[in-house]
C-alpha cells in the first residue's frame, strides 16, 4: 500500500461551503509559562497501560488498533512528562521520506491528555500540542497533522491552542456531523429527551420478542463478521471502515480497549450486531451489522437503547458516539432522534497542519489534495454504479 493509498481513512474532500466558511474564530491562548514537556517514546504494551488510565482515549489512540490498521513499521507513541510525572500522550502514524525521519506525522484524536480521576487542567493539552510541535515539526521536520475530536466540552479549547500554535485549518470530513448520546443522564432522563418518533418505534420494536445480550469475542467475533459480510452484500454500499482490524483489537493485552460485542436475536437467531469501544468517558459505536429481518423488526432501537441503559448505569461514560452518516438520510434521522433533547450533534473541526518550511508544508498539502481528489473520485463512481444497479 502506497501512502497515498493508505491516508485515504483520515479525512474526506472539503466541500465549497467548508472552505469559503473557513475556520472557526476563537480567542487566541498565551502559552507563556507553559514549559515544553519532555518527550519518551515507549513500546506498544506500555502504551496500552498507559492510555486505559486517560478519560480521553478512543481506539484510534491505542496502538493496537493503529498498527492493525496502518502497520507497526509507521506507528510511534510518545509520552509527555514534566518532572518526571506523566502529563500526556500521542500515539502518531508517520509516513517517512524514505532514509530520514522526516515526513507526515498525524495525531487522529489525540493528544491524550485528561487522566481518569484527576481534575480537568487545560494547560497539560496545551503543553502536550507544544511538546507534538516541538518533537515533530522543530525538532524532525515533519508535516503534523492534529485531527481535533467533535468534543462537547473542550473540542474549542483544542481547535483554539492550535490556531494559537501556527496551524492552519486542512481538510474537512465530507460529511463532518457527530451524533453524541447524552448518557451521563439516568436512563429514564434519556428516554424522555428522545425525539417522539423515536420513542415510538423503539415501543414497536420491545413488541417484537427480541433478545439483546453481550456476547464474549469469542463468539461473538465470528458471529458479527457474519452478519456484516451478509449486510454487505445486501446493501452493497462502498466499506472504507477499519472493521478488519476488530481481530487484533480483541486481542489488546489491555483488557480496557477489548471492543464489547452486542447482539440482538429474533427466534433464536442473531438479527443486528454491534462493536461498542469503551475504553474512556466516550463510548463509541465501531461497526454495526443487521440482517434483512432486522429493518422489519426495528431491531436497531432494541439493541441500541438496550446499550444506552448499559451506558447510563456507568459511572465512568460521559457520552455514546454514534459516529456519522456518510449523507445517509436515514442513518441522520435515526441518530438525530436518538440524540434527541439532550444530545449534541457536532461538526468534526478540520485537520490542523503545520511544518517548519513552505516546502515541506506544500509537500504535505499535495499529498493531502492527492488523496482527497481520489477519495471523491471513488464515492462518484460508487454513486453511479448504484444508480446503473437500481
């Protein structure tokens, strides 16, 4: 796989709108006093240790899910201390220019930097991004890129640190909304706020004798694989998901960033499926899969609310990431509903990039409008082939 090729997932063709709206303005920060962290890079397993005691982490910063998915060969994790205490971290997939250490450096999600149980202090993110610049760009001359999260709480304070560091808004998700649940609510809070048409077909779907359960990988893992490839073939839409990575994501040696399988029966028969990541306060739903009974059967609003309870009954969940839509109307209605009164539904903020030199800065860019170009060229041609398909 060619780098082109392979930085295909991170981003998506920016629309016109996006680019004539430009950036979102925020107030400068001061980033005198902050000392630039030190930096320690360390080995997978020790990563993992680490990232399972951060409220933050996402699969995208395990390094489990990052080599599965891009290869141990590009994947670093660094550490960020101060006095000898840990403060934050990254895990970064570089593309190198062969026979240097030079290259294009992303950080998708992170930096982590909000430890579990410790109070909530701005200036370790913003002494992390500085230690990213100075390792990355200062010290190795690499193009970075941050991928900023569609945070409630602080995707601003991120988005505003960056600007205030020199980098400058890239790419834009094509389809940038995220559906976030509320699930620090009580369950019967939740239900309330959802949308009256949601309420109502997830009333049909209790009707309908279904059987939602949590089923160990080792079941489970077959058992969804199943249901994808069949909902594959049946709707036979373009799949640029990382699902082929859920074999070593199973098999994290941290406990913490094992993916939980659901999965939801109609007369003894598995009928939708989901992934669910929980290794923060964000839990996120990685992949789901039905089969043709399961739109009949309103199996979705079973399995999901059946996994939303589970979530409200936790302490340590703040939020149920529903993901995207890709322009699907009726993902968007379904997932609106869910996130009801509640809810946020965020735009994912845009890549954010910079290098020490304009030439090292155009080199990064192409490669990001060489991917872009290719990406909206394989949605149109998916677009038509299912236009000749109808």
């Amino acid at each position: 796989m060619n780098n082109v090729h392979a930085l295909q997932e991170f981003n998506s063709v920016q629309t016109i709108a996006d680019i004539l709206a430009g950036p979102k303005a925020l107030e400068p920060v001061d980033f005198t006093g902050i000392s630039i962290p030190e930096v320690n890079y360390v080995d997978s397993e020790a990563w993992e240790r680490f990232a399972a005691g951060y409220a933050d982490t996402v699969s995208e910063q395990t390094s489990t899910f990052v080599e599965a998915r891009w290869g141990a060969e590009r994947t670093e994790r660094v550490i960020m201390s101060r006095d000898g205490e840990a403060i934050g971290g990254a895990v970064v997939v570089l593309f190198r220019v062969p026979g240097t250490e030079r290259g294009l450096a992303i950080v998708k999600w992170g930096p982590l930097w909000r430890e579990k149980s410790e109070a909530i202090d701005i200036t370790r993110l913003r002494a992390c991004l500085l230690a990213l610049k100075d390792e990355y760009i200062d010290r190795r001359g690499c193009f970075l890129s941050v991928l900023p999260h569609a945070d409630p709480e602080f995707g601003d304070a991120k988005v505003a640190a960056l600007q205030s560091l020199g980098f400058t808004a890239g790419s834009t998700l094509a389809y940038p909304d995220r559906y976030l649940v509320n699930v620090g609510l009580e369950a019967g809070e939740l239900k309330a706020s959802l949308d009256q048409k949601w309420r109502y077909n997830l009333k049909k779907s209790l009707k309908n004798d279904l059987e939602v359960k949590f089923v160990g990988a080792e079941e489970g893992y077959p058992v969804f694989m199943e249901l994808y490839e069949q909902m594959l073939g049946r709707k036979q839409f373009q799949d640029s998901s990382a699902v082929g990575t859920l074999s070593q994501l199973v098999e994290c040696t941290e406990e913490t960033h094992r993916p939980v399988f659901v999965l939801c029966y109609h007369d003894g028969r598995p009928t939708a499926g989901a992934v669910i990541g929980v290794s923060g306060e964000r839990a996120v739903y990685l992949y789901g899969a039905t089969d043709k009974r399961a739109l009949r059967l309103k199996a979705g609003y079973a399995m999901h609310w059946w996994i939303a309870e589970w979530l409200c009954a936790r302490e340590d969940v703040r939020w149920y990431d529903l993901g995207g839509t890709d322009g699907d109307k009726g993902l968007h209605q379904f997932k609106k509903g869910f996130c009801g009164k509640s809810g946020e539904i965020l735009a994912t903020p845009p890549t954010y990039n910079r290098s020490r030199s304009a030439l090292d800065h155009m080199l990064g860019q192409s490669i990001y409008m060489m991917r872009d170009l290719k990406a909206a060229a394989s949605r149109q041609i998916h677009k038509a082939r299912e236009r000749l398909a109808a």
